[in-house]
C-alpha cells in the first residue's frame, strides 16, 4: 500500500515534466551558505604596518546543498555597501540574490571588498582601482585553484554593482581571466550633476557616522549620512521602507581616492572596450545617478539602452542590456528584483550552460 503514493507521485511529475513544466526541485533545492577568508596583495603602507600578516578578504559562499556547482559567480559590491548587498538581512527569501541564486542551482561567492565588512581595511589613499582589481584578480585565482569549498570552479562569472562594476570592469579588462561579466547600476555617462550634490550632501567621513564612526576609520573614508539611502539609492514606489532600513543598518565605508579612480578609469573610461568575454549589463529604469537626461541615457527599455552603451564594448562582449522597470540605483532590493534575477539567469544559461 505504502507504494501507491510514492507511484502516483512519481507518475505525477512525469506528467509535468512531459508537459513541459519546470521541474519544482529547481525552485526548492536547499541552501548552504559559509564565510571563507582569502589572502590578497596588501596595497600601501599596510604590509609595513602589519609585518607577516597579509591582508585579507572575507566573502560568503552559497550553492545548494549536495554537489557543488562547477560556475561560480563571483560578487562585488558598490560604494557604501558591504556583501551585505548580495544577501540583505530582511525577507531573504524575496531579497537575497545568493539565496535565489542556490534555490536555482547557481553557486556565488559575495565578498567583502578591501576596506569594508570582515576584510582588511587598508589606508584609504592606496585604495585606488589598481588596488582593487589586483585582489579581485587573485580572489579569481582562489577560486579556480579550489581554495572556495574545495571545488575548483572551471567557469568564473564577475559580477559588481555600481562602484564594483567599475571595479569588475577594469579588472576584466587588464587580467582578462574571468568567463563572463555582469555590470549593474552604471552607464558610461553619469548624472554627474546628480552625483555632485549627492556626494555633497549625502555623504560624511566615516568617523563622523553615528553607526560606523566608533569602529575606526581615517578621514579619507566616508559613508552615507543618515537617511541618505532612500533618496540615492532607492524608487520610493518600488521599494519597501523596512529594505531601506536594513540597507541602512548594514551599510559601510568607502575611499573617496578610490571611488574617485574607479568613475573615472573603470566607468566613464571605455575600460569596457577591453572585455572580450559575454557582458551582461542591468540598470533600474529610475536609477537617477545613471539614467535620464542629465546622464543622456535613455533607461526605458533595455532596447532604448543598448544602443547606448554598445559603442563601449567590443564584438567579443555580445553585450546584452536589461532595464528593470520601476527600480533605482540599488536595483537588486526593489520589490520586483525577481525579476532581474530572472534575467540574469537566462543569460547565464545562455552563455555559460550554467
């Protein structure tokens, strides 16, 4: 007897699956996620301040549970954030694009860029674009060499947001050992008036924070000021105030020299013209530090956008543009980044079979 709910199951999703519906497992598979520390270069002063101690990177590994994936995507966050970007603390389950990512079979390593989170936190001047895609290149050696839960993954995906995909660019380009390339939340021409009056009022010296001003910084690293989150990074309509929240609880620090290095060498500087693997690029219709008049980039559709920016890449790139309707710059944790997660699924399969 104990047979026929097992058979009739079993008849049942072959039914499905002959019906040409998706398998449920792919939805459902279980999620396990761990920290790992890398060393990296230490840029500056640092290995002088910190003899025999190498600087590190902390980052988070997820895939499902059982057989680890042999793609991997390596994740780098934006300015002010930390991995946290990548796994926000509310709603996982809607928010977190690791978690998505594992439910669906994908493996993704977020780390903690030099200066931010768990990972060393050098002098901010050293911290130029140099910097950090010379760690970013050896974080890609690590997880080739299987130094990342023991596998070492055959095909690397880099994939940054905002400042990190300035980042991501830049080190794509110059080192030209990744396998693909995901850039979100930039175009090649900022709102630079935006962006003016956004630093200006929007960010303060890290020491000045109320949060992060007792762990320690020096006076060349900043982080938003309260209640900047929400208008920068945000469209009102399309996200929910407890995601700001958590955004804001988990914010962190960036090196104005840096930054300033990356917009200018890995974003408004065709660094892009270098890649010469697949390119994927997604901006939130809203996004106001990348989209609209004052940026000259019309993000209203991911056909008015390519148009745009493929002048950027070069042939081998078969850049592929997204728009996710409704969102701002942080487009990850707007109420509807399913769907882009979706999206970024298909042109992962498309390219990578992963």
């Amino acid at each position: 007897m104990r047979l026929l709910p097992k058979l009739t199951s079993s008849l049942l999703a072959c039914g499905l699956l002959m019906a040409g519906a998706a398998a449920p497992s792919a939805f459902a598979a279980e999620v396990s996620c761990s920290e790992v520390t890398l060393p990296v270069t230490a840029p500056g002063l640092l290995p002088l301040l910190s003899p025999g101690m190498p600087a590190v990177v902390r980052g988070q590994f997820c895939s499902p549970k059982g057989a680890t994936p042999t793609t991997v995507q390596l994740l780098v966050h934006g300015g002010t954030y930390n991995r946290a970007y990548w796994d926000l603390p509310y709603q996982p389950e809607k928010y977190s694009y690791q978690r998505d990512m594992a439910k669906h079979g994908y493996a993704t390593f977020a780390v903690d860029r030099l200066g931010t989170g768990k990972s060393s936190k050098p002098l901010s001047i050293p911290m130029m674009i140099d910097a950090e895609a010379l760690a970013m290149h050896e974080v890609v050696g690590h997880l080739r060499a299987g130094k990342v839960a023991g596998t070492a993954f055959t095909k690397v995906i880099m994939i940054g947001h905002s400042v990190g995909s300035g980042i991501v660019a830049y080190a794509a380009a110059k080192y030209k050992d990744v396998d693909g390339v995901g850039l979100t939340g930039i175009t090649h021409l900022p709102a630079l008036p935006v962006l003016g009056v956004g630093a200006g009022l929007g960010l303060h010296p890290t020491l000045l924070d109320p949060l992060l001003g007792s762990r320690g910084s020096d006076p060349l690293y900043f982080a938003t000021r309260p209640g900047a989150r929400g208008p920068l990074f945000y469209a009102a309509d399309d996200a929910d105030p407890k995601v700001i929240a958590a955004d804001e609880a988990t914010k962190d620090q960036v090196s104005v020299p840096g930054m300033g290095t990356v917009a200018v060498f890995g974003i408004i500087l065709p660094a892009t013209l270098g890649i010469n693997v697949p390119v994927f690029q997604a901006v939130g219709e809203k996004d106001i530090l990348f989209c609209g008049l004052l940026a000259l980039r019309d993000c209203s559709s991911a056909k008015a956008l390519h148009p745009q920016e493929a002048p950027y890449y070069s042939k081998e790139a078969k850049l592929e543009t997204y728009v996710l309707p409704k969102a701002g710059h942080s487009l990850g944790l707007h109420k509807n980044a399913d769907e882009y997660r979706d999206a970024t699924r298909t042109w992962l399969n498309k390219h990578f079979g992963a």
